[in-house]
C-alpha cells in the first residue's frame, strides 16, 4: 500500500483566494436554476407590497411556489397581486397587516394556517429573516437597531437547535447595502438631533450614495437556501448576501477541515479568557 494522504495537511496547503464580492445575481444563484422547483410549496413573504421584499415574491414565484405576501399597504399588495399572477401565473393570496401591530400574528397566521407545526408534521421547512451587518458590528447611533438585529441573529441560532431534528432549517440573511425607502422616510431620522451632533451628521454623509446592492441579489439568495441541498450546511449561520456562495459552500463542505466548522464562523459569540 502506498503512503497515506494526510488530509489536514492538503487542504491548508491549498491556495486560498479572497471570497469575490457581489453586487447583483451572479451564476450559482440565478433564479433560472431554480425554475418549477418550488411547484407545490407554499412560501409566507412579509413587507412584499415593494423592494427586497416584492423582489423575493417574485423570485419565488418564478420558482413555483404559492406566495402569501403580506405588506400593510393595500395599493402596494394590489400591484404585486397583479405582476405575480401575469408575469409568473403564481398562485398568489394578498394579506394586508403591519406586523408590529398587535393583532398581527394571529390575522397572518390564520390566514396561512400554523405555519411551524405543518412544517414539523411534513419534516420540513425553512425560516430566513432578514437582517443586517449591524448584528455583528458596532457603530454609534445604532443602538436599539444593532441590538435587535443580534437578538434575531441569536434566534436562529437557538431555535436552530430546536426544529433541524424535523427537517427545518432556519437561516439569518444580511443582504448588503440595498436602496430602499425606510431611510428616507418621514420621522425615521430625527433631523433636529442630528442637526445639532456634528457625529451623527458625519454618519448620515457619509451613507450617501452607499447602497450599491441590487435587491435581486437578497432574493436569489433567499431562494437559494431554500432550494439548495448544500445551504443546510449553513443553516442556524449568518449568510451574508454579499460574499460569494459557491466559495462559502465549498469550505462548508470541507467539514473540520474548513474555516467555518474550525473557528465556528457565522455564527455570534464570546470568548473568555482561560488561562494567564
């Protein structure tokens, strides 16, 4: 017998590259991979009356799923109730509901069924969220929005443990710097603050023109990872929209040998001191 390949030793001495970084749908992720494979399951999209959310119906849609999109503005559920069935014959339900709101919930739920439990009686499923890079970065004047994003990023984390054994699996998705309309929307920015911390000035400033991603990009990932085999390697993890997933996935799959099992990437959390 010849001698015997030390595996370790060959996949660090392969030569590493730095992860390209994406913009808008590349390859590994088009839509058009995905065409008919969702016939048959249902999907529940919330904020889907415009933007990354509209985006991700409609690349749902295009997979062939049924499509429950949500949004609190009826004249924007109208419009997306009207591309959905002509440009893609989608079968496709409108629920008009702010999601803050307290009777929320139950308007949704009951108007899609006990989402979690059919999941966990058919074995399968999957949850994403969208969040942001302010779960795991720390910037001034972003408190209370930092902190909810790591307490959704923690979610998944947890709830991960809770739900794989049926099937489920459940994905945290920061999908890059994407145009939308929250910014700039009335009372989301208190102007007389700003207009008197020469800080928060220098922030907004620079935030100009820094939204580069095209929403295309979250939703062919969010489709993605609930049509993909190989994303259940990352599930319970961050998925950063941004960053190439064909290079995330080939190194998830190296197991141990990979960067990610090894420093449990993607993933928040605090390492203590041990020793002195």
């Amino acid at each position: 017998m010849g001698d015997r390949i030390d595996l370790s030793v060959l996949a660090s001495a392969l030569p590493r590259r730095p992860l390209p970084i994406r913009h808008d749908v590349y390859p590994f992720i088009d839509p058009r991979n995905f065409l008919g494979k969702l016939k048959g399951k249902v999907v529940v999209v919330t904020g889907a009356g415009r933007g990354i959310g509209l985006e991700i119906a409609k690349a749902f849609a295009s997979a062939g799923a049924s499509v429950a999109y949500i949004s609190r503005t009826e004249t924007e559920l109208d419009r997306a109730f009207t591309l959905l069935r002509e440009s893609f014959s989608a079968k496709a339900i409108a629920i008009v509901a702010d999601v803050s709101a307290e009777d929320a919930p139950s308007t949704i739920i009951g108007q899609v069924n006990e989402v979690l439990p059919q999941m966990i009686k058919r074995m399968t499923g999957t949850i994403i969220s969208l969040g942001s890079r302010s779960a795991i970065r720390t910037a001034p004047f972003s408190t209370a929005h930092s902190a909810s994003k790591a307490a959704l990023l923690r979610f998944h984390q947890n709830v991960d443990c809770e739900i794989r054994q049926y099937g489920i699996h459940s994905y945290y998705v920061q999908p890059g710097d994407v145009p939308t309309s929250i910014a700039p929307g009335q009372g989301v920015i208190n102007l007389e603050t700003a207009a008197k911390v020469p800080q928060l000035q220098h922030v907004l400033q620079n935030s100009i023109g820094a939204s580069t991603e095209s929403p295309r990009l979250a939703a062919s990932t969010i489709v993605w990872l609930s049509v993909s085999e190989d994303a259940r390697l990352l599930s319970e993890k961050y998925v950063n929209a941004e960053k190439d997933l064909e290079g995330v996935i080939l190194d998830a799959k190296r197991a141990d040998l990979g960067e990610i099992v090894k420093r449990n990437l993607y993933s928040i959390k605090l390492e203590e001191l041990d020793f002195i």
